[in-house]
C-alpha cells in the first residue's frame, strides 16, 4: 500500500473536509512513525484535534480506538510535534492511526517514518 506522508486536514463544515480522516491504513504502518507535526493553519482560531488508533475488525464486531490525544487545542498559527516514537509505536497489522478536527479548523499534518 502506498504510504502518504502529509495530509491538509480540513474538519466537516469546510469545504471538502470530513469528520474523521485515516491517516495510515491498518497493515501499512510496518515502518513505524518518528514523529507527527501538527500545524494549525489558521491565523487566528484555535484548532481542536484528536488522535486515535482503531482496529478494523470483521463486521458485526466492535472496533476499539485507543486516543493519543484527545480534543486538544492547538493555538492559531503554531504546531504540535509528537516525536517519542515508542508512543507512536503501535501494531500496524491491527490498528489505522485516524484523526479528527473541529468542524470549521484547518490543521497539515507531516508524519515521519
């Protein structure tokens, strides 16, 4: 599977954007993940984020998501950078990495391998 590694996320009132965005497809994080920076494009509104890892299990079973951040804001014009790759290390072979933003926020997202 091809591997992007920059995104424009845009939240679900923006022209284009969506509630939640899949980041790394479960079974394409065999690499693992250096670092994530997370850049709020904005000029002058906080952007709200959260970071999360879901499984995709067979249908009629329950998925379960595990948050690496949750609803977290990050100030216009600045960016967010996890670099501890042992807390971007999960089992790539269950778990997409996903992200969602506030309705109206804007936020580019750099992942490292």
């Amino acid at each position: 599977m091809a591997f992007t590694p920059y995104y424009n996320i845009k939240g679900a009132s923006v022209s284009g954007g969506k509630e939640t965005t899949e980041l790394i497809k479960t079974k394409d994080n065999t690499q693992g993940i250096k670092s994530i920076m997370l850049t709020n494009v904005h000029a002058t509104a906080d952007a709200t984020v959260s970071l999360f890892i879901q499984d995709d299990p067979a249908s009629g079973i329950s998925t379960s998501t595990f948050k690496i951040l949750n609803t977290v804001a990050i100030p216009s014009d600045t960016a967010l950078l996890l670099d501890n790759s042992s807390l971007l290390s999960f089992n790539g072979n269950v778990y997409g990495l996903y992200i969602t933003v506030a309705a109206n926020d804007t936020v580019d997202v750099l992942i490292s391998r």
